[in-house]
C-alpha cells in the first residue's frame, strides 16, 4: 500500500511563487513505488486548493472560494477530501517555516516533513535563533534587537546602543527571509530612518554590526545524529546578497564545495551541527555562516529550515555534493517524518 503525501505549497508569503517551482520538482521526484501525491496547493488568500491540477491553478494566481466551513481554510466542494497519510511542507517564509502550519498539522494527528512548531517558529526569529546560540557559546555577529514598542519610548538610548557596534551596521525585521526589509547603513544619521522602515515589517528588529564577509552554508539533514554537506560559497556580486540577487537578476554564484582551507570546513560543520542541536533541529536545515575576510573569524548568521528548495537550489546541490541525490534527499525527509511522528505519537 502506497503511502498519500500532501504535498503543501505556495502560501501567504512573498516565496509564494518559488515555493510552487520547488513543489513541481518534488512531485516529479518523490518515489512512485513508495509515494502518490497529492498537491495541496496554499492560494494567496488562504485559501487550500485540492481538486484539478493545484499547481497549474496557482501557477494562474487563482483565488479559490474558500468552503462554507468556518473551521477549515479549505477550498469550495472538497469538503469531502480525505486526509493523506503524511504532509510534505514546501511552503517557505511566514505560515508555512514559522510553526504555524505544523501547529495545524499536529492537531491533525499527521506526521509532517521538517522540524517540530517550536524549532520552526525559533529558527524564524533572528533575534531568539541569536539567544539560543550564545547560550551555547555559539559564535553570532554582535547585534542589538529592539521593540518597536521601546523604539518609541526611548530612541536616544536605543541609537546610542547601536553606535557602540560601528559602522556599517545591519538592520533586518526578526522574522522574515529572502533579504526582505534588510538594510546596510553605513552612516549614523540614516539609522533612525532605516529601523522606522524594518518596524513596518516586523515589531523585532535586529542592528547588527556589519562585516566585509564572505557567505558560507551547509546543509544539515537528519535528527540528533545529523548528517552535515560539505560548505558551500555564494559569492556575492552585489553590496549584500539581496532580494534581487536571489531572485530577480541573480548575478551572485555558488561555488560547492567552497574554497577553503579543510581545517576551516570542519569547524563550520561542527557549528552547523550545534547550531541545529540548539534549535531543536529536525529534518533539515541550511546552516549561514559568515566568514570575515579581514580576520578569518567565522560567525554563524541565520539558519533556514526550509531553504531553497529546486533541484537546482543550494541545500539540494550541497546535499547531492555530498552524496544524497534529490530522489533520495525526499525519501530520507520523509522517514524522518514518519520515525517523528512515531516517537511523539
Ligand atoms: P535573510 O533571512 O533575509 O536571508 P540574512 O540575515 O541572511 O536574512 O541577511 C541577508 C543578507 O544580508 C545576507 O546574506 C548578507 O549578504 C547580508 N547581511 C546580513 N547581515 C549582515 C552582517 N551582519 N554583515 C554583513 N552582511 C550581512
Ligand atoms: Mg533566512
Ligand atoms: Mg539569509
Ligand atoms: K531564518
């Protein structure tokens, strides 16, 4: 008996759209002999869309009328969809890598790909991914994370605390990706400005110090014991690696495995598997690293749980480099699936 995967995809966020050419590349790889799939596809008002062809539906910006239901996000005349046996997540950003959809999926009593609610909405935040980190003596840019609330109340002090990092400095919205909203300040009189803009995105807000670096990333896949890629390089062409640059007019590169001395790769994989021991990783993640040019230090930036995800995307390539093939990459999430659903049941 074959095992029905709901394969969840586009969603409320702005990677609505990649996250639709990342589930196309998982239905044409899943295992026939083990899977069938069933695209779940999130429209962009909410809306679950279950019946024709979801893909080619979304891919036309379709808008489903959502079932008279109130309880269910559910698309009109599915009501009687029956539930799969297991939910493969492709959403990316906010509601699908930030625990709200897992919240869904665990009252649905299904095992889902990925981490678990907490991790997934820690690993959304940069400023409590940050705490968990340090906490461990993990190493992590020197920063300052600001309320809007306490921005209000006391912006002297909240500015004179960002001084004491220098400049250039980095601000950047807690929760979200894709290098929305984040900024590169490089004079003291633009700050005040740029966090005005980062509270319009989010109501936590991180400056942080800004370094000449290079990027670095690693693909974490599995559970306590996790397998750890080689690193990769994205070598940046822009200022910073920005929206445009990942996915408009991408003049950035990749290089896997990355130039660097071996001694340096296994310290950055021993990070990585820290990193995501600390939060609660499961599943997957791709692990960035910064790698500061002037001093050789590495810092770890951020890590993504639900990373880009094409065929063609760096955590598959890092994991391919390294030995699992897409197909594979699939099958593995899905068993890892499956063994958390069994632990917890
Ligand atoms: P996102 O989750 O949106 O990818 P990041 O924290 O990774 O957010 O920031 C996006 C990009 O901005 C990074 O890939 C890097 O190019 C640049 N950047 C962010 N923080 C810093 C920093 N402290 N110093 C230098 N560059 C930074
Ligand atoms: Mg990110
Ligand atoms: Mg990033
Ligand atoms: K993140």
């Amino acid at each position: 008996e074959k095992l029905s995967v709901g394969l969840l995809f586009g969603g409320e966020s702005p990677e609505h759209e990649v996250s639709i050419v990342t589930a196309r590349a998982i239905a044409e790889h899943l295992d026939a002999s083990r899977f069938t799939v069933r695209p779940m596809g999130i429209a962009r008002n909410g809306v679950w869309a279950v019946t024709g062809d979801p893909f080619a539906r979304l891919a036309a910006g379709e808008l489903p009328e959502r079932s008279a239901h109130p309880f269910l996000p559910l698309e009109k005349g599915a009501e009687a969809t029956a539930l799969p046996d297991l939910f493969f997540n492709a959403l990316h950003g906010a509601g699908g890598e930030d625990g709200q959809i897992q919240g869904y999926l665990e009252l649905l009593h299904r095992p889902y790909t990925g981490a678990g609610l907490l991790a997934m909405a820690a690993g959304m935040d940069k400023w409590i991914t940050k705490r968990l980190w340090e906490s461990e003596g993990l190493p992590v840019v020197p920063y300052v994370g600001l309320t809007e609330e306490r921005w209000r109340r006391e912006q002297a002090v909240c500015l004179a605390e960002c001084a004491k990092l220098g400049l250039p400095l980095f601000v950047k919205p807690a929760n979200l990706g894709s290098s929305i909203g984040v900024e590169k300040v490089k004079r003291a009189e633009d700050l005040a400005a740029a966090l005005d803009r980062a509270f319009t995105f989010d109501r936590r807000v991180l400056v942080e110090q800004g370094l000449d670096v290079r990027e670095i990333e690693v693909a974490v896949l599995g559970g306590d014991e996790p397998q750890v890629s080689k690193p990769g390089e994205v070598i940046v062409a822009d200022e910073f690696y920005t929206f445009e640059d990942k996915y408009l007019h991408g003049k950035s590169r990749t290089e896997i495995p990355a130039d660097i001395p071996e001694e340096l790769a296994d310290l950055v994989r021993k990070l990585a598997a820290k990193a995501f021991a600390a939060s609660d990783g499961y599943g997957m993640a791709r692990v960035d690293f910064f790698l500061e040019r002037l001093s050789g230090r590495v810092f770890l930036n951020e890590l993504n749980f639900i990373p880009g995800f094409t065929s063609i995307s760096m955590y598959p390539k890092m994991m391919a480099a390294s030995g699992v093939p897409y197909a594979e990459l699939l099958t593995r999430l899905i068993d890892l699936a499956l063994a958390r659903h069994a632990q917890t049941a």
